[in-house]
C-alpha cells in the first residue's frame, strides 16, 4: 500500500492531484485511513499497474468523433459571419434639439 505523497512523488504530480485522481475514482481500491491527526489515504500497488498519467486540460469537443474521422474530414470548417447591421460609416449621434442648433450629442 501506498500514500498519496508516494504516488506523487513517482508519477512527479503534485498531492492535490493525486487526491482528486482518487475522488474521481482512478483508484478504485483506495482506503481511507482514519487517525486522530486526520484522514490519508492509502493505496494498493495493484491500481498502478495499469494506471497512465491522464492528459491534462479540457477535452476537445469533437474528441468522440476524431477517431471516426480522416484527418482531412477532422478540419474544422470556417463559420460564415453575418453582415454587420450599421452602416459602414459611423452615423453621428445627433438628437433633435441637437439638430435644430446644429451641434452634435456627446
């Protein structure tokens, strides 16, 4: 059996990282030790064997669809943009007291 902090130290993670692999349930063997100075973890040799380093960051969101697709079919086409509403000169902000004046609105 293992602790957390030598789990961390040969897969060279952070503690905190190997907490949260077994609250996710990476190690599905993983005992709760109890102590009057708190609570550890320990965990048996058997759940490292098979065990890889998950990769990190966000999953891509066509991550599913990638290993059905070529690698010329996994391009991403480019969005179409809308036109925009305004003018492409900037109309003046005037209101209409403005206008009889002649002066324009801040």
């Amino acid at each position: 059996m293992l602790t957390t902090q030598e789990i961390a130290s040969e897969f060279d993670v952070a503690y905190q990282t190997v907490m949260a692999w077994i609250y996710k349930g990476f190690f599905p063997n993983a005992q709760k030790e109890e102590t009057p100075r708190g609570a550890y973890y320990l965990v048996p040799r058997s759940d490292l064997r098979d065990f890889k380093v998950p990769k990190r960051g966000r999953p891509s969101k066509d991550a599913e669809k990638q290993g059905e697709q070529t690698a010329e079919e996994s391009t991403p086409a480019q969005p179409t943009r809308k036109a925009s509403k305004r003018s492409p000169a900037k109309k003046a902000n005037v209101t209409k007291s403005a206008k009889k004046k002649g002066v324009r609105a801040k």
